[in-house]
C-alpha cells in the first residue's frame, strides 16, 4: 500500500482546467503583485467566513505578526498562547517586546483550557505584566471555545487573536473562524485545509481601523502615498499567482470540508473503540486539518506508528513537544499549575491520513491497518 498522509494530486487533477485558467490570466495581464485576483480572492474570503474584511498575505505567521503590529502590543503586555501549537503561534510575540504566557489544552479538545488561561493571567499580572492579548489556536481544525474565552478576555479588557492556521471555514455555534476574534489569521501553506502552491496567508477583521493599519503594515507602513511612510511596517503580500490558485481552491472548499466530515466519520466508526479519537461538540464543525487520535493507557503510541508505517499507513506526531518545554520558549512564564496536559498529550498524540480525496476503500483499508496495530 503506498498512502498519501495529504492527498493534493487528486485535488488538482479535479480542478486541473480552472486552475490552468486562472493562472494563464495572471501570466497575461502581469500584474504579479497586487494584481486583480489579490483583490478577488480577499472578498471571497470575506465573503466565505463573514468577516467585513480579509487582507491577504505573505504566510501564516505574517498574518499574526501584522495583527499584534495592528493592535500596539508591546513591552510589558502579556500575550496569552496554548503550549500544545505549532511555534508561529507564539515565536511573534518576543519580537514585538512583549511577552508569551503558556497556558494548558483541554484534553479532549485539543485546545485552549479557560482555567489555565485564569491562572495565567493572574500570575501574569502578579509579575507586572498587562494582559493584552490571547491566541486561541483552532487545532487540528477545531475552533476553540470562543464563547469562554471572549468572555474573559472582555472581562480583562483583552484583544482575541485567533490563529485559525489550521482551521479556516470551521464553525462554532453558528458562527465561522475568520469572523471569530478582534483579527482572525490563517495560513495557505499547501497542506492546509485551504493552501496555495507556496507561502500564503490571510488576516480578517471587521474593524476598520485594525483593517487600515494592517493594510499599511503589509506595505513597508504606507501612508496614502506609496513612498511616504507612516510607520515602520513589513513586506508581506500575496503572490497573485498563488491568488490566483486559491480562487480555484476557494470554489470547492465548502465540498471539500463536506468531504472531511464523512472520513472523519468513517475513522470514528472504524477505530474509535481502538484508540481515543477526537471529540467534536455538537455545535463545531471541525475543518479536520489533522484527524489526530491518541492512545489509550497501556498501549505503546510508538511501537503503533512503527507497525502502521511498516504497513503503509504513514502517520506524524502533532506536536512532539510542547513550547513550553523546547530551547527558545523554556524560560517564558507559564500558568503556574503547570502545563500537564499538553506534555501528556505530546507522548500520546498521533495523526492518521487525512484528506478530502481518501476514498472509501482505501480509508477501510487503513482503518483494519490501525486496528490491528493497535492491540496492546
Ligand atoms: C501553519 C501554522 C501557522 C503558520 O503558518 P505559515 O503560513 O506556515 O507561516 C501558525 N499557526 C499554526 C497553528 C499553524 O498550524
């Protein structure tokens, strides 16, 4: 068996003649940065998630650095993150002078637990830090649990930042990731739910001075005149060939993320009195950037991947270490209870193939692969 861990082939050659389409109109008209697609894809995405505004950009990480940028975070604020992240979520916050705070994940989420984020910022405050800003991370897909953490984070005059990297076009109780938050960002790198042929990334806002401001920080801190400079900003746009390509991802995204939810039901069914899989709440949809399960006590999560891999089934640990236990992030403060959650959930966590193109036959053909690696 020779599976793919992110299918993108059997994406393209689906929208092989409108993706062929749009760039040949790139190529002719040349407007290669900031051209007509650029502006195009940026109400599509709007359009798509409900936020007033979507500003397309470099990557991923620009799109948080531009929305702390956006905000004035500096020195002696707090920026809240989750340990259990990918590193962009946090690595933006030093350069800013300001300081990350780790705060533990839900078990059974995945993501952002409101409780630690409580002890957080209260030790925060205790070492005279301002609280200014928490990051939710919608992990693996999933959205956090807004409704809480708004809640706190209006309590403590806080700015959400929603780092939805990995899970643009989830739901959470009616509402769609890119209009939760002050600023929502997210990522196009390839194997995102929605990636490009390359580096991509978007912020959404619905306030418009936050939308003006990133719109001169992307430019090197434009003022209305190109060459006269307001403020010191970044290079950070996105290619028009890659808008270009997203326009003809964009299209089927809403399919696709159908698509998911069926394999997505289809491991559930397959593996979940095998391994601990992942709890959705009724009111989320999940956008199932990783399918990530864990092993139950007593099972060996190593010895497990070795047999799926000697099997065919390629799998990847998100996230083998915790930032809050790797060199660049050790010495940053943390939620005093510590973080036990996430270091547990590091050992236990691994990820199975997923993708909107896995086709019935081949996912069965994994899943008798998982049960049987996963006997104890
Ligand atoms: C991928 C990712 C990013 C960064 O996106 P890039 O486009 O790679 O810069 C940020 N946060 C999370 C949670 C991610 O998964």
């Amino acid at each position: 068996m020779s599976i793919a861990f992110i299918d993108l082939v059997a994406q393209q050659q689906r929208i092989k003649p409108e993706l062929d389409s749009r760039i040949q109109a790139v190529l002719a008209h040349g407007n290669y940065i900031m051209g007509p697609e650029v502006a195009e894809l940026e109400a599509g995405l709007a359009t798509f998630c409900g936020a007033k505004y979507a500003l397309s950009c470099a990557n991923g990480t620009d799109a948080l650095q531009l929305a702390l940028m956006a905000l004035g975070i500096g020195t002696g604020d707090a920026v809240f993150c989750p340990s259990f992240t990918f590193a962009a979520t946090a690595e933006i916050v030093p350069p800013t002078g300001a300081t990350p705070v780790f705060v533990d994940v839900c078990e059974d989420s995945y993501n952002l637990d409101v409780k630690s984020l409580e002890r957080a910022i209260e030790y925060a405050r205790s070492i005279k830090l301002k609280p200014a800003c928490v990051i939710p991370v919608d992990l693996f897909g999933l959205p956090a649990d807004y409704d809480a953490i708004e809640a706190i984070a209006k309590r403590e005059g806080m700015a959400v930042v929603a780092d939805s990297a990995q899970g643009f076009g989830a739901t959470y109780r009616g509402r769609t990731t890119g209009s939760i938050g002050v600023i929502a960002t997210t990522s196009f790198f390839p194997a995102k739910p929605l990636g490009c042929y390359g580096d991509g990334g978007a912020i959404f806002t619905s306030d418009e001075a936050i939308c003006n401001l990133i719109k001169s920080y992307r430019v090197h801190g434009k003022g209305s005149h190109k060459y006269d400079n307001e403020r010191v900003g970044i290079n950070s746009r996105l290619d028009t060939l890659q808008a270009a390509i997203l326009l003809a991802k964009l299209a089927i995204y809403e399919d696709e993320i159908e698509a998911r939810q069926l394999v997505a039901q289809r491991y559930e069914e397959g593996i979940g009195e095998v391994l601990i899989t992942p709890s959705t709440p009724n009111d989320c949809r999940s956008v199932w950037a990783q399918y990530t399960v864990r092993v139950k006590a007593g099972q060996d999560r190593d010895a497990i991947m070795q047999r799926l891999e000697a099997a065919g089934v390629p799998t990847v640990v998100y996230y083998s270490r915790p930032l809050h236990q790797q060199t660049a992030y050790r010495d940053f403060p943390v939620d005093p209870n510590g973080l036990s959650i996430s270091e547990r959930l590091s050992k236990e966590v691994f990820s199975l193939p997923m993708h909107p193109y896995l086709d019935v036959e081949l996912q069965e053909q994994i899943i008798d692969v998982v049960v049987q690696g996963a006997r104890i």
